[in-house]
C-alpha cells in the first residue's frame, strides 16, 4: 500500500486535478481522445503559484466529517453509516475501477521510485520559488522606492522622486534587478509546473493500478442467484432486498457471479453460516404493526420536544453569538481607526524622509562647491609659491645694493648717533629740570590744600612737563602763585588751630575713605601691574610677575614696567626706519602693541564698569557720590573704543605713567596726611605750636628749594638757547649731507620700492587666499550645522519608527485577539452545527426506517387505505408542520449566523492584508533609514578629510610668508601656529572618534530593533497561519 505523501496528488495550485477553480488543468483532462491543454504562461504560473508560496505549499486542509467514526477523513456530506449510500459509492467504485490496468509487482517498484524522485525535486523546486518569490518581492519594493509617486486628486503638483526626476544609475540598477527575479520565477514555476505534470502519471497509474486490484479482490456472500429474488416469509412479511446486501466481485459488478468465477483466496469468512437462514436488516415486530408503528411515532414525537428544546438552546446560544459579534465589529473598527492613524504616520514619515533626501542631497551640492573651493585653493597655492620663489629671486638679486644701502645707512646712522647724543644730554638736563619743578609744585599743592582742604581743595594742578623744556615758564609761574597761597594760608592757620578740634571727628572719617581710596587704588595697580606683566610677556617670557607687596612695590613695579615697554616703543620706532627685511619684527611688535593696547582698553572698560556699579550702588544706599569718587573721576576719562595708532599708544603709555607717579606722590601725600592727623589727635597744644613751627621751618625750605630751582631754570634756559643753536647747525650739516647722498641712494630705492610694490601685491593676494580660506571654513562650520541638524531629524525619525513599532505591536495583539475570538466563535458554531447535523441525520434516519416499514406493511397486509389514512394524517399533522417550520426557520438563522461570521472573518483577513502591507512599508522605511545613515557616515568622512586637506593647506600658506631675516624673531609665533594646529587636529581625531562610536552603537540598537521586528513578523505569521487554518475550517462545507 502507498502512503498519504505518495498517493497525494495535486495540481499547482495545491488542488486535486480537475477540481473546479484549478487554471491549469481541466475536468476531463484525461479523457481519451481529448484535445492537447496549452501550458500558461510564466507570469500566469507565477500568480497561480502565489497563494501556495504565501502558505508555504501546504495544500488545502484534509476535509474532516466527526460524523464518520470509523473514517473521518472524509466529506462531510457523506454518511458512512448509510448503508444506501455506502451502496451506491460501492457500486460506482467497482463500475468504474472495472477498466483500470493491473501492473506487475516490478513496475510498481518502478513507478514508486519514479514518484519518490520527482516528488524531491518538486519539493526543491517549491523551495528555490519561494525563495526567489521574496528576493523578487524586495527588488520590487526597491524599484518601486525610485519610481516616482503617483499624482492625487487634488491637483496638486506632482511630487519629485526620492532620488530625482531622472532615472540615475540606482533605479536602472534596481530595475534590472526586478526584471532578473521575475524571469527567475517564470522559470522556476514552468519548472515546477512540468515536474509536478510529469509526477502526476505515475501517481494516477499507481492510483488505478490500487483500485483495480480492489476491485478484483472484493469479497461478497456466496449465495446463489436462485436465493436472490425471494426471501423467506416470516410472519407474512417478505426480508429486506437482497441486493443492499450482496456484492459481485467480477470486474463487471453488474453481472450476476457464478461460482466458478470466485477468485477463493479465503473463503472461510465469508462461507461460515451460509447453510442458516439469513436475518433480515429490520427486525419483524411480533405484536399489530400499528401499534408498533404509533410506539415508533411516540417515541418519534419524543425526539421531536429533545430537538425542539435543543433548538431553542440554539436559539439563546445564537443571541450570544450575535452579541459577540456586535462586540468583534467594535473592535474591528477601532483596528481600522488604529490602521488609519498609522497609515497618516507612515505618510508624515515618508515626507520626512522625503525632506532628508532634500537636505542630503543640498549637502551633496555643498560638498561638491567645497571641493571646487579646494581645487581652487590649491591651484591658487601653488601659483603664490610659483611666485614666492621667483621674489625670492629677485631678493637676491637685491641683497648687494642692500649691502651697499647698509653700509652708507650706518655711516648716516653714527652722525646722526652723534648728533642725538649731544641733544639727549641738553634734553635730559631740561627734563630733569622740568621734573623736578613739577615735583616741587605737586609737593607745594599738596602742602595748600593739606592747611585748607575744604577751600583748597579745588586748587589747579601743575600742567605736566612735555620733557622738552617748553613747560618750564608755567611751572615758575605756578610756583610764584603757590607760594602766595601758602603764606595766605600760613596766617589763616593760627586762626583755624583753635577748630581743628572740632573737625577731629570728620578728619578720622576722611582718614577711613582715604585708607578705602588707597586700598582701591592699591587694587588698580595691582591688576594693571598684571595687565602690562601679561602684555609684556609675549616679548619678554622671563619677565618677573608683580610682587604681593603695598602700593610702592606695585609702583616700582609699574616704573620698570613702564621703562620695559618705552624700551620696547624705542625698538619699535627704531625697527620701523629699518629696511622691509625687518618686516617680521615690525608685525611682531606691531602685534606686541597692539596686545597691550587691547589690554590697555579692557582694564579701562572693567574700571569704568565697576565705578558705575560702585555708584549705582551708593546712590541706592547714601543718595549721592562720595568725594573719594568725584576727586576721582577724571583719572579715567579715556575713550575705551579709541582704535589702535603708535600715536596713541605712546600717549597713552605717557599718561600710565604719569598717573603711576602721581598715584605714589598721592600715596605719599595721604600716608603724611594721615600721619599728621593722627598726630594731632593725640598731640597736645604746644605739641601742635612746634608743628607750626616746623611747618613755618619747612615753608623757608621750600622758599629756599625754589630760589634753587629759580636759578637752575635760567642755568636750564641758557643751555636750551645753545642746544638749539647747536641743533640749527646739525640740521644744515645734515641737509648738505643728505643732498649729497640723494643721487647715490635714488637708484636703490627705486629698486626697493619696486620690491616692496611686488611684497605688496603678494601680500595682498596671500590675503585673498586666506579670505577664500576662511570663507571655506565658513561653508563647513554650516555644512557641520546641517549634518547636525540631519542626525537630529534621523533621531526624531527613529523616535516616530519606534512608536509605529508600538502601534503596530498593539495592532497586531488586537488583531490577534479578535482572531482568537472568531476562531473560538467558529468552533462553537461548528460544534452546534454539528448537532444539529446529527439531529436531522437522526430525523432522517427515523424517516427512513418508517418509510421502509411502511413499504413492508403495505406489502405484507391489503389494509392499505386505512394506513394510508393514517399515515396521511400522520405527515399532515400540525406538530409535524411545526417542527419543520421551527428546523427551517432555525436553519436560517444559523445560516445568517453563519454568513455574518464569514464577513467578520474576511475583514480580520483584509485587516491581516493591511497589516502585512504596513510591516512592508516599515522595512522599506527602516532600509531607507540604513541608506541615510550610511550616507550620513560617509558625507561625514568626506567632510573630515577635506577639513584636514583644508587645514594643511592653510598651514602651507601661512608658513612661505616669514623671510630670512624675521625668522628668528617669528620663531615662537610659528612655534604656537603649530601647537594650535597639532591641538586642533587631536580633537577633531577625537571627535570623529566619537562620532564613529555613537554610529556603531546606533548601527547596532538598529540591528536589534530589526531582529526583534522580524521576531515579531514570525511570530505574527504562524498567527495568521493558525487564523487561516481556522478560516479554512469555519468556512469549509458542513
């Protein structure tokens, strides 16, 4: 015998040849003499193949009858237990297996290896098209990715694609590989058709060769036709017929055996009690056949009330399904409310992406301008060197008329030399001069306004000496009229000796505000002595930082400070009479300068900022300005915003020091102030007399100091008269001198201003260079911004793919509960059809034995009107009417029942079909996302290698600018140019590290959201698998 895999026989399409529905095969396909059937097409093969790759080439379920105990693999409309039907299945089976071939026991060897082999390479070639059907599925997907979109209704203008208009290289590529799989599925499914053609004759022979052998093999009772037409009487009434009972075993069973046609291979069964009289099928009843037969109807009527209450069971059963279904419509439309608010998320995430592929590709275009910048900065790189190397050329071309241009410079410079010399030692006698008269009159105002501050307190300050002598007449006549004031103020200082005591009180105040001033005053100095220390220490590094000390070791400091930098000024206007080789150092103290002029104006700004703090703050607290504040208001009247010239620098470094010396003068001033007034607080009154006294003894001092200073201000004046004389006669010398060397020296500065015109020119275009440089790092600095505002767009891309994923975790548990709910109402409508099946089969089965029994009466007895009579009534009684009513009406019922359940399975399957859809459109999406990030990471490598090449480049012009002569003073500025660029490659190493990392961890949170989607899709597969076996089963034939 063959087993359930061999004598399966199937068509393509998973049905039994010449079943209806099959396209490929016909009901009389193998009939003899039948024209030849064209084989399909691939494509029509391809979608015949379709629903057999989506269920895994299971096949249809086997049909299922409960009813059937004994073989319930069988069609429910049959009954096995019908010995009519049973009959007439034989009948036909041996009718029609009479013709079939009979094969010896080596040609069913054959046929059976023969379907074993095509039967593996079926089974390969099912497996090869299901494969094939998902790779054509995703080249499908990919091609439809850069196929544009279809227009709307609205009239909206049509949507660019994803990747342009044009068809590139991609969507070429996508659909040539979208036509390869599809041809490789015709080709695999006309494969399997022929195969599984070419499997289905071995099979049908080996079918026909099984069923003639039954046919030729079927055993019947060995009795004679001569007891066939009659049976014995028993109590009048004739047996049942015979011929429900006896089978012929001849390949014709519609002839009538013979017994030397038996085939008596085991007789024993079949021959025992064949000498005993045959017992009939319905037993004869020994009692009146009427009363039987109203037993029998009692007993009828009785099944009837069982079927009519299970009916109404039914009923109330039928009521709860209905309920049950209002219940599943409500979920259904709450999964169709779900899948449309995922559909409008999947819409918004695909114009999102649509906006990235935007950005990508802007991105792209900037990237391309960035490198045409690049091209073009180095070919403008390579001209400047070019150019570079032809002036340095041309430098030494010029380096003998330098030579011979130094060589008369310094002869002019030691004249010159000379003649400053002598003018120096005239304009330090004047300068000193000139100090010390202003020392005196500072010293002599001080003395005022300490006998009278209240009226003195406005006095006029001395104007601050120029150091060229021409100050010196003020001063005398500022002494003049001190020293009147003074002796106004000595007489007026008897009189006032007597209130001192009275003003002992605020002099004490005073005292504190002044101690606040010096302590505030101590505090700037400090930090401008740390300002000039920080400014001078680019020129300077081992210069030594300000001392922790008081206010005259921060002055000291300050002076030397103040020498360092007038040094460094002196340099400065030194190096600019200098040739252009010299050009480095001036840049470099240019810089200097301009560090410290910069410095110079915040120290001003913070000062200015915290005296307007201090005096919002007094006015809040006391209502007005301190004297301390208003004394010192005028110290830093300085416009913070003055731009930077030599000029004002050197005016400005003036004024420090000029404010340092009179900060100390002040210091002083206020310690002896402040000396004397603690001295007089706790003098007494003759102690106070001989304080006058020595102040009577200090003012002749004074008087006798500035009769000095009288006289060495005309000493001073006569030697500025020969000074100047002799200034007139070195500026005539000098002007015959220079005339002389005007014509030697006409040709070599024409040659150097036309070098230093060719500088100027280089100059400039190594500045346009450096324009278009910073004007590339611009680009990149917004290419950066935009590369991060694309991973903040992906972040909240990934952010709204998880919450899909959500949504559709949550669309997939209802959908899998409401298919658990009509899987559970199937099986109980099942299970009540099936009862009620039995019902009526048990209806049936009385009605055929009353039929029978009535035929039997009405041979057995001539009272045939009277049971006729009878059994009219009988059949038109109102019960019986009304319980065919009831079964009609019932049946309807269920039916409708039925056909509701069937509707709210094909939308759970329709909403199954949008929730495939759906997984699909979210790994297009998450393939999509894949190709951005991957875009992203190259767009990303690209931008840090042309970060480097720009940096190199940048490093390459700056560093051809310093000549031979600058390079030694250059040193430690390229010194810090090349840390800072070593720095700032570390940390964009660094940060392209970290960029790479948080893309490995994205890359792998990916590959585990994948993983867990395909967990889901495997899981969401055998759901619906299992669902359409429960489909398959509702929906079946009952």
């Amino acid at each position: 015998m063959m087993n359930g895999a061999t004598m399966r026989l199937v068509s393509p399409a998973g049905r039994m040849p010449g079943q209806r529905g099959d396209p490929f095969t016909s009901p009389k396909r193998g009939a003899p003499g039948a024209p030849p059937v064209v084989s399909p097409t691939g494509k029509a093969l391809v979608e015949g193949y379709r629903k057999d790759i989506l269920n895994d080439f299971g096949g249809e379920r086997p049909r299922y009858n409960p009813g059937n105990e004994s073989r319930p693999q069988s069609s429910p409309l049959v009954d096995l237990k019908d010995p009519i039907q049973v009959h007439l299945l034989t009948e036909t089976a041996l009718s029609d297996s009479k013709t079939y071939e009979i094969l010896s026991q080596e040609e069913v060897d054959d046929l059976k290896k023969q379907i074993q082999s095509l039967s593996m390479r079926v089974e390969q070639a099912r497996t090869n098209l299901a494969i094939q059907s998902k790779y054509r599925d995703a080249a499908i997907s990919m091609a439809r990715l850069y196929s544009p979109p279809s227009t709307k209704g609205d009239g909206n203008s049509k949507r660019r694609s994803l990747l342009g208009n044009r068809m590139s290289d991609s969507a070429k590529e996508a659909e040539m590989e979208k036509q390869a799989s599809e041809r490789r599925c015709e080709e695999l499914a006309s494969e399997l058709f022929s195969l599984e053609k070419r499997l289905m004759e071995p099979q049908r022979r080996l079918l026909q060769h099984t069923a003639g052998v039954l046919q030729m093999t079927h055993r019947v009772s060995g009795k004679k036709p001569s007891q066939l037409p009659v049976g014995p009487m028993m109590n009048g009434i004739p047996s049942s017929p015979e011929s429900l009972y006896t089978y012929t075993n001849t390949r014709n069973s519609m002839e009538v055996p013979s017994s030397g046609a038996d085939f008596d291979f085991d007789k024993s069964p079949y021959l025992d009690g064949l000498g005993a009289p045959r017992k009939n099928a319905i037993e004869i009843p020994l009692k009146s056949p009427i009363r039987e037969q109203n037993a029998q109807l009692r007993e009828l009527r009785e099944e009837v009330d069982k079927v009519k209450e299970e009916n109404e069971r039914i009923m109330e059963e039928n009521v709860q399904l209905r309920t049950a279904e209002e219940q599943l419509k409500s979920d259904f439309a709450q999964i169709q409310e779900q899948h449309a608010r995922l559909a409008a998320s999947e819409e918004q995430l695909k114009e999102e992406q649509a906006h990235a592929r935007d950005e990508i590709s802007q991105l792209r275009s900037r990237e391309q301008e960035l490198m045409d910048e690049h091209s073009k900065a180095t070919e403008e790189n390579t001209r400047i060197r070019g150019e570079t190397s032809r002036m340095m050329d041309e430098t030494n071309r010029y380096k003998d008329a330098d030579s011979r241009l130094k060589a008369i410079e310094q002869q002019m410079t030691a004249e010159t030399e000379s003649l400053r010399a002598q003018s120096a030692g005239h304009l330090k006698t004047i300068s000193d001069t000139e100090a010390r008269l202003d020392t005196l009159n500072r010293k002599l105002r001080d003395v005022i306004v300490a006998f009278n501050p209240t009226k003195n307190g406005g006095f006029d300050e001395p104007k601050a000496g120029s150091g060229s002598g021409e100050s010196l007449t003020s001063q005398l006549e500022y002494m003049e009229r001190a020293l009147a004031t003074t002796a106004e103020e000595q007489k007026g200082f008897l009189a006032e000796a007597a209130e001192s005591s009275a003003e002992t009180a605020a002099m004490a105040s005073s005292i504190n505000e002044i101690e606040a001033s010096l302590d505030e005053a101590s505090e700037r100095v400090e930090a401008l002595a740390r300002q000039v220390q920080e400014a001078l220490r680019v020129s300077n590094p081992d210069l030594a930082p300000p001392p922790e000390g008081g206010l005259d070791e921060q002055l000291g400091y300050l002076e030397d400070a103040f020498k360092t930098v007038g040094t460094e000024l002196s340099r400065a206007l030194e190096a600019t009479t200098s040739a252009s080789a010299k050009k480095n150092d001036i840049d470099q103290v240019d810089a200097v300068l301009m560090g410290l002029w910069d410095i110079i104006q915040t120290g001003y700004a913070e000062i200015e900022q915290q005296k307007a703090v201090r005096r919002q703050n007094r006015a809040l607290g006391q209502g007005g300005a301190d004297d301390d504040e208003e004394l010192s208001s005028s110290e830093f009247d300085a416009d913070t915003n003055e731009p930077y010239s030599l000029q004002a620098f050197s005016g400005k470094v003036q004024w420090l020091y000029a404010q340092a010396t009179g900060l100390r003068e002040q210091k002083f001033i206020l310690q002896r102030q402040i000396k004397q007034q603690r001295e007089l607080n706790n003098r007494s009154e003759s102690e106070k007399d001989r304080d006058l006294k020595a102040k009577a003894d200090e003012l002749e001092q004074t008087q006798h100091l500035l009769d000095e200073a009288e006289r060495a201000t005309t000493d001073a004046q006569t030697q500025l008269q020969q000074v100047l004389a002799d200034m007139d006669t070195l500026q005539k010398t000098q002007a015959a001198n220079e005339a002389a060397s005007a014509s030697s020296t006409k040709s070599v500065q024409d040659q150097l201003q036309a070098r230093n015109a060719r500088i100027t020119t280089l100059e400039n275009e190594l500045r346009e260079v450096e324009s278009r440089l910073a004007t590339a790092e611009t680009s990149i600095k917004a290419t950066q911004t935009q590369l991060a505002e694309s991973n903040t767009a992906r972040v909240e891309a990934e952010a709204e793919v998880q919450a899909l994923q959500t949504q559709l975790k949550s669309t997939a548990t209802a959908v899998d509960s409401a298919s658990a709910q009509a899987s559970q109402l199937q099986a109980d409508l099942q299970s009540k059809d099936d009862e009620l099946d039995r019902m009526n089969m048990m209806v049936v089965e009385l009605k055929t034995e009353v039929a029978f029994a009535k035929a039997e009466l009405d041979g057995a007895y001539g009272s045939r009107k009277q049971r006729a009579a009878e059994a009219a009534a009988l059949s038109n009684s109102s019960q019986s009417e009304e319980l065919n009513n009831t079964i009609v009406r019932l049946r309807a019922e269920l039916e409708n029942a039925l056909r509701d359940l069937e509707e709210i399975t094909r939308e759970s399957i329709a909403a199954e079909r949008e929730r495939l859809e759906i997984e699909g459109r979210l790994d297009e999406v998450l393939g999509e996302k894949g190709a951005l990030e991957a875009e992203v990471g190259r767009l990303g490598e690209r931008l840090g290698r042309v970060q480097e090449e720009l940096d190199a480049e940048r490093l390459k012009v700056s560093s051809p600018g310093g000549g031979a002569g600058g390079a030694g003073a250059a040193s430690r500025v390229g010194a810090g140019a090349s840390e800072l660029s070593k720095q700032f490659r570390g940390v964009m190493k660094e940060e392209r590290k970290k960029f790479q990392e948080e893309l490995r961890e994205e890359q792998s949170r990916r590959r585990k959201l994948e993983d867990e989607l395909r967990s889901l899709k495997r899981g969401q597969a055998n759901n619906a698998s299992t669902a359409s076996t429960a489909r398959g089963s509702a929906l079946g034939p009952r």
